[in-house]
C-alpha cells in the first residue's frame, strides 16, 4: 500500500490524542504530566526508525507525532492550570527522560553474559536503543527544553493579546511556533554546533528542518480544536495564573 506510512501515523495521532484526553478526563493534571513524561521518552525511542512518506518522497524519522502532542499538553496545562503547572509538566518530563536514560546506561554497563536457563539475553538490542549518541542526546534535551518554553511563552501571550478569545488560533500558533522552534534548535546543535563535520545552511535547512515541519504543521492545525475540547471534560479546578509579560 502507497500510503501505508501516512495512515499509520494517521492511526499513531489518534490514538496519541486520544490517550490525552483520556488522561486528561480521568486523572487531570496528574494524568496529563503522566502523558507528558511518556510520550518524550517514547518519542526519543521511536526516532530510531526510519519510514517513508509517498506523499513526501524522503525518507524521515519516526517520533514527530508522537512528540508534537507533547505541545498539545503544553496548552492545556497552560490554560486550565496556569502557567506554572505547564512549566513543571515541562522541567517533569525533562528529568523523567534524563532517568530513564540515566537507567539504562546503567542496565547496558552490565557485563554481558550467553543465554542460560532457556532465558533470551537481548543485550546487543538493548545497547543498540539505548546507547544514544551524545551529540544527539544533549541536542534533544536542550530543543526540548526551549521549545516546549516556547510554546508556553506564546500561547499565554497569544492568551492575553486576545483577552481570553480564539483558543484554536492561540493553540495553532504556538505550536506551529515552537514544534518550529524546536525542530531548529535540535538541527542546529546536532548538525552543525555539535558535529564533527558540520554541514552547511542549505543543507540543514532543506533536509532536516523544512522536511518534517509541513507534518508538524497539520498535526497543529489537528490539535488546536483539541485544546478547547479538553475544557469540557477535564475535571474542575481552579485557574490559577501566574503568568506575566
């Protein structure tokens, strides 16, 4: 099938998006930072396989979907629980990432041994998931950083400009911004700050940067509705904001 890979990651956004509003319906906040943590260690898991668009014609990395509801989160948190508890979702799922991580370069340190017993050792497999380039480590924790910020930063601004109106603009915006944000930062650190071969402008603009965020783009305009839906299911708590300009 032509499209098999777009509507697998047709079916990979349904159900990303349903899972938050699931979480956000039966756990608030505390299911919707759960989501959160979950989705960046995933999404860092499933950039290690590559798929193909036919509507593309290039071949991209896996993760961006997945990823990119992350943003969805973001504004919800921000608009129905204030600008402090999108920043801890945020600083929360950073450090579960680095844990996670942190784990697993411990798990691989362990010497490795033949099968026995009629167990299967997948050390070599686990070594190869979880033994991350450091160029690409360090990249993505800081671009996640900045542009899930980002995004936070500019939907409460978008917030105040349009004194509480036009959530699906608000929502659309900033995370066309900051997926966009995000998508630099890491191009950036990874292909040319951090390189050994650092490659030139052009290149890292058309390959790795205006490749994917057409897909980050739709996935936005998808989304945006999703943010003004979740203030109808989640359960009531008072709105606190502590956001300033």
């Amino acid at each position: 099938m032509t499209c098999r890979a777009e509507l697998l990651s047709v079916l990979m956004l349904i159900v990303s998006c349903s899972a938050v509003l699931l979480m956000a319906r039966f756990f608030g906040k505390s299911g919707l930072f759960a989501y959160s943590a979950i989705s960046v260690v995933g999404a860092n898991i499933q950039v290690l396989k590559l798929t193909a668009y036919s509507t593309i014609g290039e071949t991209v990395a896996l993760g961006t979907v997945l990823f990119s509801t992350t943003f969805l989160v973001d504004n919800i948190l921000a608009e129905y629980y204030g600008a402090k508890t999108a920043e801890r979702c945020v600083l929360a799922s950073f450090s579960c990432y680095l844990f996670f991580t942190l784990i697993m370069r411990i798990t691989i340190w362990h010497p490795e041994v033949a099968n026995s017993g009629g167990c299967v050792n997948l050390h070599s497999e686990l070594k190869n998931v979880f033994s991350p380039s450091w160029i690409f480590f360090v990249s993505s924790l800081i671009s996640y950083v900045v542009g899930q910020f980002v995004d936070i930063f500019a939907f409460l601004c978008l917030k105040k400009l349009m004194k509480n109106k036009r959530i699906l603009l608000r929502a659309f915006f900033a995370m066309a911004l900051s997926t966009f944000a995000d998508n630099c930062v890491f191009s950036i650190l990874a292909w040319i700050v951090f390189a050994e071969k650092p490659i030139d402008l052009q290149t890292l603009w058309k390959t790795y940067i205006f490749i994917a965020y057409p897909i980050r783009l739709v996935i936005a305009v998808l989304c945006a509705p999703l943010v003004k839906l979740a203030g109808l299911i989640i359960p009531r708590e008072p709105n606190v904001q502590e956001f300033r300009l």
